[in-house]
C-alpha cells in the first residue's frame, strides 16, 4: 500500500470512528423510538433541530468546500456517513432540498455571490429551501412549465402556479424554474430563479396527502420581484439548470439520504414486528436487497472519476428504492405487531408517492434504457 493511499485510508478510520461517536450521542431517542407516533409538527421540528445539530458537530455539507460552511471532504465521506446514520436510525434532514439540490447547482452554476449568500445558510439549517419545478399542466414533461416571469428593471416579475411543492410552509427560498420567453422553442425558452418564499405575492394552500400529512403546496406568484443577481446561469439557459438539479436529485446522496429511512424500516420490520420464522424468504430477499442500495450506491460513487460510468450506476437507483420501499411498507403492513401499526400505516401510505417524486417510475425506466443500455426510442 502506498503512503499516500494509508493516509486516506487512517483518515476515512478516524472519520467513521468520530461519526460513529457522535451519531450515537445525538441520535434523538425521541426519534429512534418513538417516529411512527410523532405528528406532523414534531418530526418537523426534530429534523429541523436535526440539521443544527450536524452543523454544530462538523457534519453538515461533508463533501462541500470549507469557504462555505462545508468540511471539505468527498462523495465517499458523504456516502459513508449515511450508512452510519441509517444503522443509528437518524433523523432525516428538512434542508434537505438546499443541501443536496441547491448547493451543488451553486458549486457547478452558481456566482460567487449566490454561494457566498446562500450556502453557509443551507448548510447550517437556519435557510430551509423548495423546489418549484411541477405545474398543474407540467410535471414529467418539465419543459412545457408555463409559470412566466417578465424581463424587468434590475429583474423578473413572476406570475403564475406550482403545485406539489414540498416544504413550502418551511422554506425560505424555491428553486423555480420558470419561462422568461414566449417565443423561444422549448428547451431554450425557461430560467432558473431562486425566489424568496417570503416576498409579497408569495401564497400557498396546502394539500393534504393520503398519510394525513400535508407536506406539499399549491404555489401561487403574483408578481413576485427576482432581481438579476438572483437567477442562476444565464438567461434561458434554465433547462440546463433543471437538468443539473435532476441528477442530483436522482443522484447518489439523494439515494443515500433514502437508504437511511428504508434501512430503519427493515430493523424494525425484521427485529419487531415479524414474528419468528414467519416469512422468512420475503424477509431474506428484502434484507438482501435494501443492503444492494448500499451496494449500488458504494459501485457509483467509486467511479465518480469517470463520470459517464458513474452515471450508468447511478440511473437505476431512484426505481431500485422507491420500489423496494413499497413492497417492504406492504409487507410490513401486514405483519405488523400491534404498537408499530400506526408507524407502518403511515409508511405503507407515505412510500405509495415515491415511484412519482423525483420522477416517476415509468421516465426513470426509459431514462435507463435510452442512457444506460443504449435501447431504441
Ligand atoms: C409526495 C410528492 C412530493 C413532490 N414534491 C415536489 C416538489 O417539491 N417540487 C416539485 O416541483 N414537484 C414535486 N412533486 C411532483 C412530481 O415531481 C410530479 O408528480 C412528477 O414529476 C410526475 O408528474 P405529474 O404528477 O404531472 O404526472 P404526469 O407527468 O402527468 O404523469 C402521469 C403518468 O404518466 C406517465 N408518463 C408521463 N410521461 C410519460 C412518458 N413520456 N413515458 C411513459 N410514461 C409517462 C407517468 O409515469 C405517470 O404514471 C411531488 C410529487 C409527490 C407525489
């Protein structure tokens, strides 16, 4: 082994050890024990505390530079440390559609304003964000978004509707994706604003989901001001943007972040609720697939040098989990002992809108045999 390749080797130890420690400390018993009966205003509130306290103990933006509230680490420091927090069974963070969408757009896209502006903010949980890309009319097909800003002095005004938007009620800014150009052909006619949820003209209505929870909102902007400063790339360069946001959406730390959740669920499915020697293959086969997550996830992030390889591992990971997710909730459901039923009520209800967030089942699928294997149209 070489020098070089010890030290990340003893400093990836000590990284695992450190995170161990401090996951084992702060993981909230409330949290660990107890999730499945928590309301709606509580889980918001212990993930939000969630996001101050991995701020606080150096393990917010692992991966992100250190000039913003980052530690400078890499996607396998990033990768690792969802591992641990799945088998502590952490908590989820709320921020987090600023840390793993808006940060990295602002690395790649982003000024050296917006990142200064935003990033330390995301990172220390204070700035929740959400993403305002789905319409009523537009939702795989991104493109045809019709929700209009108008060129201004110093900007944009922006009028018009998102729907679905998760973490409105929360969030202090939206990565919106708007048309700033009615004539433009499509793909070249949308930009990509970050509007603060908080300006007049902002209003919301939020939509109660089949799990009683109501994590989403109806959108409306009635002549909300953007100023220039405020748009990401270039004007009419917002499909670009778009598209760099959905990889990350779709992307490994995403997966990760949702491997710790379905990793939680199969402990307690498998250590609780499953009375001994009762379906034990189904059990086996689940077991053995939520750690293929894991797997898939170490395969991608090994090849992060060679990014169209990475990609190709990459792809299949939003169906793998959404869909194992599922079958697991279902069977859980039904096995279920007496004091998780709730808890597994609302999973079964919570996973039946994974296959559509992010990307439905059914475009993921033909994202993969067009990209990855090179099938025909
Ligand atoms: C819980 C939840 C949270 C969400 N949060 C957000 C959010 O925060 N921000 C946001 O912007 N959006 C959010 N969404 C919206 C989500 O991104 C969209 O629902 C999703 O992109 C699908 O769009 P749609 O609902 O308009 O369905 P449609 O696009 O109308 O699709 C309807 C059906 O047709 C299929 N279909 C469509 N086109 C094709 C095709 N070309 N080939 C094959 N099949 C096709 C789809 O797979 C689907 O089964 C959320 C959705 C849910 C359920």
């Amino acid at each position: 082994m070489s020098t070089e390749t010890e030290t990340v080797a003893a400093r990836r130890a000590n990284f695992r050890a450190d995170a161990e420690k401090w996951l084992a400390l702060n993981v909230p018993d409330e949290w660990r024990k107890n999730r499945g009966a928590l309301d709606e205003e509580q889980e918001t509130r212990i993930r939000w505390e969630w996001d101050r306290q991995l701020h606080a103990g150096g393990f917010a933006g692992l991966s992100l530079p250190v000039e913003y509230g980052g530690q400078g680490l890499g996607l396998r420091e990033e990768v690792l440390f969802g591992e641990l927090a799945a088998r502590a069974q952490a908590p989820d963070s709320l921020g987090r559609i600023g840390k793993i969408l808006t940060a990295p757009l602002l690395i790649a896209h982003g000024t050296e304003q917006q990142r200064a502006t935003y990033l330390p903010a995301i990172l220390s949980g204070e700035q929740v964000w959400c993403q305002g890309f789905s319409e009523p009319g537009s939702g795989s097909d991104l493109a045809s978004v019709a929700c209009f800003a108008q060129k201004v002095d110093g900007g944009y005004l922006v009028r018009g509707r998102k729907t679905w938007t998760s973490y409105s009620r929360q969030a202090e800014r939206c990565l919106l994706l708007v048309r700033t150009d009615q004539d433009a052909p499509r793909y070249k006619n949308l930009s990509l604003l970050l509007l603060d949820m908080k300006a007049p003209g902002v209003s919301l209505s939020p939509i109660r989901q089949i799990s009683g929870s109501a994590h989403f909102s109806e959108t409306t902007f009635d002549d909300v001001f953007v100023s220039d400063e405020d748009r990401v790339g270039a004007d009419g360069n917002g499909w670009a943007m778009a598209m760099a946001i959905l990889s990350s959406e779709r992307g490994a730390v995403e997966a990760v972040t949702r491997y710790v959740e379905i990793r939680a669920d199969m402990t307690l499915l498998r250590d609780c609720c499953a009375r001994a020697g009762e379906a034990v293959d189904r059990l086996q086969d689940l077991e053995l697939r939520v750690e293929l997550i894991r797997w898939q996830v170490s395969k991608a992030v090994a090849r992060e040098e060679d990014e169209e390889r990475m990609l190709g591992s990459v792809m299949v990971l939003k169906v793998l989990w959404s869909e194992l997710w599922q079958e697991l909730t279902s069977l859980a459901a039904k096995l279920s002992c007496s004091e998780h039923r709730d808890h597994w009520r609302y999973q079964y209800l919570e996973s039946r809108a994974a296959t559509i967030y992010s990307g439905t089942s059914e475009i993921q699928r033909n994202i993969v045999a067009e990209r990855v294997l090179g099938l025909p149209k």
